[in-house]
C-alpha cells in the first residue's frame, strides 16, 4: 500500500540527519559555535516527522498499517530492477521512535558531556551520521537497502569508536570493531546472493510476503536453502549484535567517549541484528535448525556477557558485558519463532530506555570522578550525586528485573516463552535463561553497591561533584522509560500492535505470576544478597584480588581474544607468511632465476666476440674440421 499524508514525506527521516553530517563535516571550523546545536535539532527534527507518522499510522486499520515509499530506480540489469524504497510499518516505525527519541537524547547529554572537547562539531557529525544510516538500515524495504545502512551504521562507530585517535587503544579498538563485523558482513552479502540466485530478487514484499501470514516466494524454496539463508543471516546478526562467536570488539569498544557506548550498545547499532532476524521470520520459521541456531546463539551469549560482566571493575566493560547479555535475551526471544518476536522488541526498546540511561550515569559518574571508570575507586557515591544515583538505580532495579520496572515484565516475558517452547530443548533454554537473571542481578547489584555504597576510596584531589543540568535531564527521562516501557508495552496493545507483521495471536501473551516468573524473583534476591554480602557490607579493596579461575577468565572476557589470536589470527599469519615464502622463493625465485641464467648465459656468449680477425678465422676454422668430421663419421 502506497503511502500518504506525512508518511510520504518519511524519506526527511534519514535526509535530516545526514544534512546535519554533511554540514558539520563540509562546513569546517565555520560551524564549530553552533554545529552541536544543529546535529541535535537534526536529530530532534527527526523524532518529530517519526512522532508523527506514528500517530498517523494509529488511525488506521491493523492491516493498513504497512506504507511503501518509492524513492528512484536505482539500476536496471536484464530482468533485474532494484528500486530503492522505505517500509513504513510497525516494526519500523517502533525501531524509529526508539532510534531518534534514545538517540536525541544521547544528543543533548553530549552537549554537556563534549563541551570540552575541541572536536566537538565532528562528534556530533559522526552521530547524525550514524542515525541516518541506522535509520536507512530499519526503514528499507529490500536486503540490499538495509546492507548499505548496515554498512553505513559499521563506518560511522568506527568513527566514534576511535574519535580519540590520539589514543592508540581507541584506534584499535575502532579497527578491531570494523575487521570483526567484516566477518558478519560476509554472511550477509553471501546470504543477499544467494536470496537474489534463489528468488531474482531482493524485496522484502516478494520474497518475506506483505504480513506475518504471506510468506510470499520464500515458501516455495526447499528446507535446505532456507536453512543457509537463515545461518547466513544470523552470522551477519551475530557481527553487528555481538553475539558469539563475533563478540570480541563489543568490551573493547568503551574506547569511545561514554555518549556513543550509550548509542552503540543501548539503542541502536547492537540491536540491528535482532531486527534483522525478526523482519527476515518467515525464512526462520520455514528452518527448524537456522532457528534453533538462533536460540542456542542467544542462550550462550547471554550467559557468557553476564559472566563477563561479573569480573569487570572498569564500570563501562561491566555495562557492556551487560549489554552482550541483554541483546542475547532477545536474539533467543527472536529464535523462539511468533512467541518471541514480541518479547524481543519489548525488550529491545525497554533495554535502550534502561541501558542509555545506565551508560549515560557511568558518564556522569566518569565526569564527577576525573574520567576515573575503576569503580574500587568510588564508593559513597550517592550522596555526592543525587540525580545520578536515583536514576541509575531505576535502571539498575529494571535490569535486574524488579516486579513493576520495564525488565521485569520484558524479561520475564522471554524466560516464560522459552520454557514454553517445551521438550528438552525448552528446559535447557530457559534454564539458561534463568541462569543468566540470577547472574544480571549478581553482577549489576556489584556494579551498584561499588559505585554508590560503602565507604568513599577516592583520592584526596577528586571531587565527586554532581553533573549539570544538560545531561541530567537526559538521564531522568531516560529513568521514566526505565519505569514504564517495559509494563506499557507488555501489558499494552504493543503485541497487537506489531503482530500484521510478526503474527503471534494470543502466543505473545504475558501472565504475572508463573514458576519461571516466581524462580527468577527468587533467584534476583539470592543474586543481589550475594553482591551485598561480598560489596555492601564489606570494605571493597581499592586493589583487585587475584580471584578464582572463573574470576580470571572474566576478566579476560573468557579468553575470547585468545581464541580468536590462536585460531584465526595466528594460522593467518603463517598463512601469510608462508605466501610471501612461496611468492619470493617460488615465484619470484623462479622469475630471478630464469633472468639470471639467460643474463649470465648472455655474458658468457658475449664474450666470444673479441674483435679480433684471427679469433673469427680459427672460429671458422674450427666450424668447418666439425663439419667436415661429421660428414667422414656419417659416409663411414
């Protein structure tokens, strides 16, 4: 269905913030006084047009909901036309409001965060750049459009991820984040061809069909090809979202400044690939094993962040181990099929409220504490920073899962979906996930009492001091969200609201008290008590113990560098040296050897033209005694 009203204007959704990229970065120097002005109105401009197609779309009926914009042609090859267009329906739009609306306020925190900073205007060029180009990656209505928004989004953390540059660990960590997700951009490119081998084409409409119960040309293709579709797609997943095996840039990625840890890995870039898997459900559900991939992907990484975020005294390494968890719950949501879809955006939205807001007061505690992020270096932190401290609890109290706030009702949704999924495979993937409850509210419960409770260990010359107004105000309407997102849209009409798209029925449905819902409360409180008794009511060393051996390995992020270097990285390298080996040696050494057998041959030979007469006549001489002796031989 075409589209009307202001939602044929949406193409201003991505046009607003790349205008404000190209002006704050082609503008110079000339833009520095106001540039962060302009990329936050930008940003704003576009949560408005956003608001209002919302709003828009309210007013018609479920199934109307889904508008095409065609914005041009872009090539034609043989019976191959792309065009180049934007789906506006409920999953977009949700994954819109939550870009611009997070990401707007990630702008205005910035303001203050950056002021400072004499980079200032290309930070925020780089953010607008990067909402633009998530933007595009949500609204495309093609493979091959979300693929240039999803490179896109990859170029622009790589710029915030090393806008330090100065500092060698940021431009490595922003190298580090660019080769890994190449490895997932390769399952994505391989699985678009083989979608565009299989179908001729690359639309959302033709090949995923115009609502959860068309599957359109998807379903006339064998178990097998879905089955590699959908293990390629999730390896792409896996690369944006840090999943694993593809994790490893995620922890490294805190090089950034604090503002783009809370765009990165709250709203935005690291819940690319939960869309993904959820707008690509129709190939999943058509392969059983592609989807049960998925879950025991999200089931494994949701407890290894958890675990990572265990051993981490770095406060923004434990919020992003955090994180790695977090988008594991939803990608197992979005592996449970109809059942999850819902949990998982459910989730995915309340997480971008709780977990910007949680990055955004490490922020504050960070600019109060000298950029100190060690938290055996704080304590007594709340009543040196009142806002931050109520505010970062709210969210620590929704991630964690306490009854009422935005986690509990997301959270526990998902745990009761996959004990619903029944048969072995059920148990085990909600007794990870419940596992992994218990764990959040270990590890967050440390991260809270380290750095708000017990006794102040900071230096004498730091002055923990409360920040200004422009980056707490972000951080209590980020606490709003923290409180009721997750209970207006579980309990709301939001599972109506998406299910043209994803389908579900009455699956999506969440009840308040149930045995998975009661053993997770339970297992919060053993959680939390544990954190109390080892970071609350003792005296917290400034310096880390040695620790036990799981202790050890999450702070070395379970050995996933390790593995990487023994596995891909040091075969590489003799790989490649053994290339160069054979390339100067063998090939090179076959062409030297070749030229200089023919030079030395040459020498050699040229030195039988001495110029003189009498060496030619006995030359001559010589020349005709062998013919002649060769002639007497041949007549005898």
């Amino acid at each position: 269905m075409k589209a009307e009203g202001i939602q044929a204007v949406a193409w201003l959704l991505i046009a607003l913030p790349l205008a404000g990229a190209a002006i704050l970065l082609l503008g110079g120097r000339r833009t520095d006084k106001w540039g962060h002005l302009l990329g936050t109105g930008m940003s704003l401009g576009a949560f408005v047009v956003g608001l209002a197609m919302f709003v828009q779309m309210l007013g018609y009926d479920p199934e109307e909901r889904r508008r095409t914009i065609h914005l041009y042609e872009w090539f034609t090859v043989g019976h191959f036309k792309l065009d180049m267009g934007l789906l506006v329906d409920p999953l977009s739009i949700s994954f819109v409001l939550l870009i611009t609306g997070v990401g707007s306020l990630i702008h205005i925190y910035s303001i203050g965060y950056m002021a400072e900073d004499d980079d200032r205007r290309r930070f925020f060029a780089y953010l607008n750049l990067f909402v633009a180009a998530m933007l595009l990656l949500v609204l495309a209505d093609n493979y091959v459009g979300l693929f240039i928004g999803w490179e896109g989004v990859g170029l622009a953390s790589y710029l915030l991820i090393g806008f330090w540059q100065h500092k060698p660990s940021a431009a490595t960590a922003a190298k580090k984040a660019f080769v890994v997700n190449r490895v997932g951009d390769l399952g994505m490119v391989i699985a678009i061809s083989l979608m565009f081998a299989t179908f001729g084409t690359v639309s959302f409409t033709q090949i995923l069909g115009e609502g959860a119960h068309h599957l359109g040309m998807v379903e006339q293709v064998g178990q097998g090809t879905a089955t590699a579709i959908g293990l390629l797609l999730l390896l792409g997943a896996c690369g944006k979202s840090a999943q694993l095996p593809l994790q490893s840039w995620l922890l490294d990625a805190m090089e950034g400044p604090t503002p783009v840890s809370a765009l990165i890995h709250a709203a935005t870039m690291v819940t690319a690939g939960v869309y993904l898997i959820v707008r690509s459900g129709p190939i999943f559900e058509l392969a059983p094993d592609a989807q049960l991939a998925v879950t025991i992907v999200g089931a494994a990484t949701l407890l290894a962040g958890a675990i990572i975020g265990c051993g981490k005294d770095d406060i923004k390494k434990a919020l992003a181990g955090s994180t790695m968890s977090q988008i594991g719950y939803m990608v197992l949501a979005a592996g449970l099929g109809p059942a999850g879809y819902v949990f998982a955006i459910a989730h995915l939205i309340a997480h971008g409220f709780f977990k910007a807001g949680l990055f955004l007061g490490a922020g504050s505690v960070m600019h109060g504490m000298k950029n100190d992020v060690n938290m055996r270096h704080y304590g007594g932190l709340r009543t040196m920073m009142v806002i931050t401290w109520a505010t970062f609890g709210l969210g620590y109290l929704a991630i964690i899962g306490f009854p009422g706030l935005s986690g509990f009702f997301t959270k526990e949704g998902i745990i009761a979906a996959a004990f619903d999924k029944g048969g072995t495979s059920g148990m085990i993937l909600g007794g990870c996930a419940l596992l992994g409850a218990a764990i959040t509210a270990y590890y967050m419960s440390r991260v809270m009492f380290m750095t708000f409770y017990g006794e102040r260990r900071w230096e004498e010359d730091v002055h923990p001091h409360e920040s200004p107004k422009v980056m707490t105000v972000p951080l209590m309407l980020l606490a709003l969200g923290s409180l009721f997102a997750g209970g207006f849209l579980v309990l709301g009409s939001f599972g109506h609201f998406l299910e043209p798209v994803v389908g579900g029925g009455e699956a999506h449905g969440f009840h308040l008290i149930t045995a998975p819902g009661i053993a997770a409360f339970v297992l919060m409180v053993i959680g939390v008590a544990i954190a109390w008794r080892q970071y609350g009511a003792r005296k917290v060393p400034r310096e880390a113990p040695a620790g036990s051996f799981l202790t050890v390995a999450a702070r070395k992020d379970l050995y996933g560098d390790a593995i990487n270097e023994s596995l891909i990285m040091r075969p590489g390298q003799w790989l490649t040296r053994l290339a160069v080996y054979f390339d100067n040696k063998g090939v090179d050494g076959l062409v030297n050897g070749l030229a200089a057998g023919v030079g030395g041959t040459s020498g050699r030979v040229r030195r039988l033209q001495t110029g003189f007469v009498r060496s030619y006549a006995l030359s001559m001489f010589l020349g005709a005694a062998v013919v002649v002796a060769a002639l007497l031989v041949v007549n005898v």
